[in-house]
C-alpha cells in the first residue's frame, strides 16, 4: 500500500473506530487491497456518519476524501466470502461479474486461485466432470485441452427465450456412456444460459 493511502487508512480508522466499526485490510480477488467492515444492523447509518464527517474536514491527509471507498474500495462482511486457498476475500453482489467459484458446493476458490493457484484449477476441474448441474466459469481451453478434452462443435441454449432448448440432462444422458464431460459457460444472463461441452473417451489418456 502507498504511504499517502496508509496515512489516509490510519485517520480513517480513526474515525472508523469511534462510531464503533470493525474493520480490517485484505486483498480481494483481483489481489486489490481493501477494507471490510464487520457487518451489523445499523453499518450503513455508521457509514454515512463517518463520510458525513470526511465531508466537513477541510484540511490534513483526508480533506479531498468523501467516501470511504477513497481510500479503499469497501465491502462488508455481509457481501463477501473467504477464499479457502489464500484468504483473499471474494465480492458476491456482483451480478455481473464472477469473483469466485463453489468447489463441490461448498469450498470457496477465488477468481485470483482460478488464475493463478494449480490445486485449485485442479480441484475445480475435477469437480466439474460429469457434473450436469455446474458449468466451467474460469478454466481456459487450453487447461481444458491440456487434461485430454475436446470440445464438442455446438453450442446450446436453455432459458427463456424462443431459441431451440437443451436439457443439460439429456445431453448427460447422450455421453455419459461413452465419454468423460464438463459442461462450459458461454454466456448467461436472467432469461436464459448458452453453454457448451467438453467430451473425452472414457478410458482416454491425458496426452
């Protein structure tokens, strides 16, 4: 962290501290630091006090600071979750943007382990063979390709829209036979999911 932003987060948790906030710095997903605010019923009036009070200060390290998020971009602890490979922390109201996958349901790997950690692509990997209810988000094809998978030539729609629909289920049905497969996320969005699927040979080699 720079020295001025250091200064600036040590007044700040000044004031912080005075209207009873708990904090702490991490780095999120994107291995950004940031400040988390221990979230309970009355944060948001607690916030508000705070940048009321940064508004009116007219000189000293935070005079050109209005919001906290000048410092620091912040989260509460109400929006984020802790990833289980490197503590960083994962922002999970965006709805735009994914910040982080479930392993298996309940193991939390942040966007920055999907990138850069090799046991967790691993793990995440493993957890989406044969797995007709979740989609690869952040595997690239050529980790993909690189495990023995192919990618089937077609592409496949289920939602809303008038399009020709796919039951993730049938298509379960039609490969679990002959083939190892991992269904991969193309594009969503509140009517509907465009994915697609990798396929490898039961029985096939990794080369």
């Amino acid at each position: 962290m720079l020295k001025e932003k250091e200064q600036q987060l040590k007044e700040l948790g000044v004031l912080l501290e005075k209207e009873g906030i708990d904090f702490y710095v991490s780095k999120d997903s994107q291995d950004q630091d940031c400040l988390i605010l221990e979230w309970d019923q009355d944060i948001n009036e607690k916030v508000e006090r705070v940048e009321s009070i940064l508004n009116d200060i007219e000189h000293g390290i935070l005079k050109d600071i209005d919001y906290i998020s000048d410092v620091l971009t912040m989260f509460d602890t109400d929006e984020i979750l802790h990833c289980e490979y490197c503590d960083r922390v994962a922002y999970t109201q965006d709805y735009y943007n994914n910040h982080y996958v479930l392993i298996d349901g309940y193991i939390v790997a942040c966007e920055h382990c999907m990138e850069h950690d090799q046991d967790a692509k691993i793990d995440y990997f493993n957890s989406l063979i044969n797995n007709e209810k979740v989609a690869n988000q952040f595997l690239d094809d050529d980790f993909i390709r690189d495990q023995g998978f192919e990618k089937v030539n077609q592409d496949y729609y289920t939602g809303l829209h008038d399009f020709k629909q796919t039951d993730p289920t049938e298509l379960k049905k039609q490969y679990e036979k002959d083939y190892d497969f991992i269904f991969d996320l193309l594009h969503q969005d509140m009517f509907g999911v465009e994915f697609t699927l990798y396929i490898k040979e039961k029985g096939g080699s990794n080369e």
